[in-house]
DNA sequence: CGACACTTTGAATTATTTCAAGAGTGGTGG
DNA sequence: CCACCACTCTTGAAATAATTCAAAGTGTCG
C-alpha cells in the first residue's frame, strides 16, 4: 500500500537518487522544466485548497502533506510526500487540496503553464504526467480498501511497513510525522494510534528508542495483522 | 462528492449518449482507437485483479462496479462506471483491481497497446490519459475524506446526493445497486446503509417509494448532516 | 403461488472515540 | 548544567457509533 499519492519515485530511486534530482529538473529529458528552488518552514503552508494551481513541485528534502479539511476541523490527509516525490499539479486551474511542510522543506517549482505546453506538444512528457496520475490513483485506490475495510492495527502496520520501504527498508527508521498527522492519514484519532503502536510493541511487532524511532520485526508485523 | 469517475449516468443520458460514443471511439478523434463491442451479464467479471492489463473499456450501456477484494472477503468497491465512463487503463501491466458488471453491459473494448502506442506519439491522446486519470485521482481524494472522516449519516447523504446529481438532478431516481454495493462503496455495512435511509426518511430528508426509488429534499438533507 | 434475493428492523456486542490525566522529550534561558 | 516550558505521546475509563447476529418483511419473477 502506497504511502502517498502522486509519487514518481521508486524504493531505487531514495538509495540511489534519479538523475532528474540531480540535474534539478522536475521531469527526467526536460530541460526547459529545471524548477526553482524554494524552501518551507515547518507547518509552513506551500499551496491552500481553492488557490489557483500556478505550480508544481518536487520535493528535494524534507516532506510535505497534503490534504482535505472539512468545516469543523476533520481532517483527511491524502498523502506524504518526501524527497523526489512530485505534487501539486493536477490539470484543473486550482488546487484540490491544501500542501504543508511537514518539517524544514526544499522543493524544486515550474509553473504549471510550463508542464501544460510541453505536454500539449511532447507526447513523452504528457505520458509521464499519465503515469504519474495513474499511480497516484492507484495508491488511492490501495489507501481506498485500507480506510473503508482495515481495522486500526492492520492500518497501522501497513503504514509502518510502507514508511520503512519508503525510508530505504532497513527495518529501523525515524518516523517524520506526529501521531496526530498519522491519525489523520489513516482515519483514527491520535489516541488509536499510539494505543495501536503499544500494543504492537508487546506483540513483538516492532521496538521503540526513544521518540520517533522504530524498528520493525516484519514478520511478526504480518502475523500481527492477521490475529 | 463524485460517485466516480465514472459514475451513474441516468437514463436520460443513456438515451443521448455524447459525441463520443456515436463516433464509437474510445476517445475522441481517435478513428485508430474504434474499440470492440462486447457484452456482459449481470455479476460477470470484466476482469479480475492480477490478470494482464489487455485491454482498456468505455461503458456503453448498463453498469460496471471495479473493487478490490481482501482474503476474508471485505470488499471495498472503488468506483461504478457508467455509459460513457472509461476503466480499466493503468499503464501498468496488470490489473489492480477486478471489474463486474452490476447489469447487462455493453462495453467497447481496445487493446491496451494500441493505446499506448497512439499516447507515445500523439501528445493529445496521452493528455486526455492524464486528464482521465487526474479525474479519478481526484475523486479517490475526495472518497477518502469521506471514507477517513465522515458519519454514515453523512456518507449515506454525500452518496445519494451525487447519484441524484448524475441521474440530472430531479431529486427523484433508483438507486442502480444494492445496499450491500452502496455499503462497500461508503465503508459500512449494508444495515447501517438501510439503517441510515430509514433515518434520513424519518427526518423528513427523502421519501422512498416501493423498490429502490428514492426522492430528496436537498434542503433537508444537507440539514440531516450538519445535525 | 412460491422461491429467492434483497431490505428492514431489533438487540447485543465491540471497536474506536472521547474526555481526562499524566509522562516523556526537546529546547531555551537563567 | 539544570530548571522550566511547550509540545507530543501514552494511558485509563466512560461513552458511542457502527457492527454483528438474528429474524421478519418486501418485492420480483418464474
């Protein structure tokens, strides 16, 4: 299960960064799409729902969220974004969702004028923003089953395990976001969560060093969600 | 809230069916992209999750439900296609989720490669894949607050509101499907889908009448939910 | 009419939430 | 270097929304 929703990069991609990172274009072969640098503070707000979509970006470092808000404060986020991962262009004219910085962020900008030309006259460059939508809406679709038929352990673990592929699959890593941010990403409270994390720590499932930092027994994670 | 991407079309529509459909094209000015005729029977599978990815489809009449499935057999229906409605084209090579017809359906069907090869070269072409996918990436976004952070109340009202607006918005229609699909398409169980119609009814919100026929009070019902 | 599938309703159960304290962590400044 | 503050995380107990199990009602179609 994906953990964000229009991510272009592969578990290769973290260990061994794409040349597009390198060269700083936010398409691979894209010259004309270089980007501009730009940096976010923490919980500094990159785009708000309803603005227009002047501009998308890819992530250098740090890590975004985006997400839908509704009146009373209920919040779903629909993904994470971290390094090489692009977000924020859709093809309509504004945003569909509101983009924070997660922690100190770097992320590369083009104007989504831009991306729109050289997709109208490249069909190579369209058929990159295809598959980035399409796996995008896969992970959605993946995210779908877990937040309409997943209980909160099986929730949980699957994210743990997504975040430890997405952080390289060592087994141990430090998570970036709060229990409040993961709640809101898996459609618990704050509380499931942790609740959730303890009990899988005396199932075995996983070791807690201080603060964010886990580590994962994958096997007994999996047996973990089927008891 | 959009029921889908592809999403119920009422008889109205089935019966002036759009440009595209006349042409018999899977997407406009596209005369390589014809597609094949072919029908399916109620509850027939249209493909399964896993199989090769060989074609991709356009409702032309009748209904298509695409969910996955997990092994105890919870069932998370991501969208209803209907006339008109594309599915069934990821870039990948395999299905990722399994398609059924929900009542005798027609369907155009092309080969995945030939859309593909007609992407690689005709910028437009790939352009409407995006447009397409980008559609349904923000549908899923959308399922997902709902899914994530919504009552059944809510769910059950957002739902009958957006098959009333595709079936032209008269405040009267039948519903296409049956509980137990509305109920894995919201993430709740067919009694809490009955229960919450029942309620809905009783707050004065809609009227039913024999069968499946439902008629909204739109002022009411958005009411119901805030309350 | 009778069979079958779908829907409604009821009562008991349960997973998750809510409300309410504490405990841990990290940063800042005295 | 320690004390203190703000913030996040954990834990407990009570409340609740939704589920589960069970049965009866409704409609449809041969």
């Amino acid at each position: 299960m994906a953990l964000d929703t229009a991510s272009l990069r592969s578990r290769a991609v973290e260990s061994i960064p794409s040349p597009s990172l390198h060269e700083g274009g936010l398409f691979a072969g894209c010259p004309e799409l270089v980007g501009s640098p730009f940096a976010y503070a923490r919980d500094e707000e990159i785009y708000g729902e309803g603005e227009e979509a002047e501009f998308v970006y890819r992530v250098t470092s740090g890590a975004v969220r985006t997400y839908k808000i509704l009146g009373d404060g209920r919040r779903q986020i629909t993904g994470f974004h971290l390094p090489g991962d692009l977000f924020g262009f859709e093809p309509g004219e504004v945003h569909t969702h509101t983009a924070e910085a997660i922690s100190e962020t770097k992320v590369l900008m083009v104007r989504r004028r831009q991306v729109a030309r050289a997709a109208a006259t490249r069909a190579e460059v369209a058929c990159q923003l295809w598959s980035v939508a399409a796996s995008g809406l896969r992970h959605a679709q993946d995210h779908m089953l877990l937040l309409g038929r997943r209980s909160a352990v099986e929730r949980v673990a699957a994210f743990l395990m997504d975040v430890d592929d997405r952080l390289g699959a060592t087994g141990t890593f430090d998570l970036p976001m709060t229990r409040r941010d993961i709640a809101d990403y898996l459609g618990l409270t704050l509380e499931t969560v942790s609740r959730t994390v303890t009990q899988l720590e005396s199932d075995g499932a996983l070791l807690r060093a201080g603060g964010r930092r886990v580590s994962l027994r994958r096997g007994r994670m999996r047996r973990a969600i089927e008891a």
